[in-house]
C-alpha cells in the first residue's frame, strides 16, 4: 500500500523563512531556528492526529545557514 506523505518544507522568500505545507504557504519566521521548530511542530502534531507520514524538507539556503550557524558555534 502506498501511503500519501505530507510535506513541510521550509524555503527562503528573501529576508525570512517561509513554511509551506503541500506547497501552500502557512507561516513566514525572521530566525531559521524558528522556522524549523514551527514545521517540526505542526509535522508532529500531524502524525499523532492521522495515520499518515509526514517529511519535513528545507531548500539549500536553509542547509547553508545552518552549516553556518555551526561553525560560529
């Protein structure tokens, strides 16, 4: 059986973090930290109420912030 996964993906729209869900923005966060907490939340809180997988996806921008945010660390 294959099952419909939802997916949350977290993308840059210039001067913040846009979270969309199936491709329909649902939220924009200034601090990328943010931005993954709130998709993490809203993904977890998908899959206790339904059967359903759910991904959670960033754009490249988002992977390179954070490698950056690393470093500095």
């Amino acid at each position: 059986m294959n099952q419909y996964v939802i997916e949350y993906h977290i993308a840059d729209v210039g001067h913040a973090w846009g979270i969309f869900r199936e491709g329909v923005q649902m939220a924009v966060r200034k601090d990328p930290g943010d931005a993954i907490a709130f998709a993490n939340f809203f993904a977890d809180r998908e899959t206790r109420m339904a059967a359903r997988h759910v991904r959670v996806s960033a754009d490249r921008h988002m992977h390179q912030t954070l490698s950056e945010l690393r470093r500095a660390a």
